[in-house]
C-alpha cells in the first residue's frame, strides 16, 4: 500500500470536496457519529469551509483515490458560531486555529495516518498568519456520548488516549453543539460537542 499525503489549499481546495464530502457521509455514519448525511448537505458545508482564509485540507491518497482528509482554519473565519463561546472564556478567537474533521476509510486506520494529519495541520496553522499575527493554539470538538449507550460498539476505542498523546486536553465546561440527523432520527437535533485545546 503507497499512501501520498497532500496539503490542498486556495483555488485546489475546490477539487478536493467532492471526496470529502463523500468520505465525511461514510466515516461518521459509525459509532460515534451516526450521521445520516447527504451529498447535498456537504457540498454546502465544504464549499463554505473552502472560502475561509488559510482553509486547508490533508489529503491521503491511494493511488489517486482519496481514503482520507482531515480539515482546518481560522476558528473566526470557519466556525463562527463557536467563537462566543471562546470569547466568553477570556480566549482570543483570532488567536485560535480550529480543526474540523479528520476521516478515513476504517481498512486505513491503524498505520500512523492520524499522526500525520496532525503534524500537517499543526505545522499549517504555526506558519499561518491572523488579523492578530500568529496563532497560540489549536482546537476541535467531538460529540459527547454516555458510556452506557446501548449503540456503542463493544469493540469501540475512544479517541482520549491519542489526542492526550498529540498534547490535547479537554477545556473544562467548553462544550458547543453541531446539529446533524441520526441514523433513526425524523429530523435534525443539537448534539453536545465537547472542545480539546493544545498550545502551539
């Protein structure tokens, strides 16, 4: 297996989403997600992420399939919904870079795929420049789920453990919500999402 890692920005951004969105609608149908998306949906989403200052995208390739991506930007130019929510914490949203999704095909994980993602975006994010000059940390959520959740695969391994190791801590009550339909869901709800930090 040969996987070339790309980082995709500015105008190349736009020939990438067609991918992503696909990936997105298949990896987070899984447990913890149990997203019930649609390509209509995330050509939205993507082509309004594409227009954020410093949107970037870390492409894996196998040969010229995409099997991952994992996305970032500016926290005030992608997520602005979030931004108060920094804000009201007494942190600089121009300050913080935030990181999206990061997707790949469940027959890929397992080689050291999601380190690089990391390294990629975190290196971007270092040498990108805000309204305010460089910025001092990085950010992404996850969706919160009891542990007792009758849907919860036995075989399910939390995500804790590697982004504690990548230098991520859970921020203590920073908790924002996305709104997405669940698999056996009539019609979109509010899911609490909980926010990780690590300074750059």
């Amino acid at each position: 297996m040969s996987i070339r890692i790309e980082r995709v920005t500015g105008s190349a951004l736009r020939g990438v989403l067609e991918d992503v969105a696909r990936l997105r609608i298949a990896v987070f149908r899984e447990w913890p997600y149990l997203y019930d998306g649609t390509l209509d949906y995330e050509r939205q989403y993507l082509a309004d992420f594409a227009e954020a200052l410093d949107a970037v995208i870390v492409v894996a390739r196998d040969d010229e399939s995409v099997v991952g991506a994992a996305t970032a930007a500016p926290l005030s130019g992608h997520t602005k919904e979030f931004v108060p929510l920094f804000a009201a914490r007494g942190m600089d949203p121009d300050r913080i870079f935030y990181f999206g999704e990061s997707v790949l095909l469940a027959s890929y994980r397992g080689q050291g795929l999601g380190h690089v993602f990391f390294d990629h975006r975190e290196a971007h994010a270092r040498a990108a420049r805000g309204p305010k000059g460089a910025y001092t940390h990085t950010a992404f959520c996850a969706v919160v789920r009891a542990d007792d959740d009758p849907r919860r695969p036995p075989d399910y391994r939390p995500l804790d453990a590697f982004w504690q190791k990548r230098g991520y801590r859970k921020v203590a009550g920073l908790i924002g919500s996305y709104r997405w339909k669940e698999i056996g869901e009539a019609e979109e709800t509010e899911k609490p999402m909980q926010f990780w930090m690590k300074a750059l």
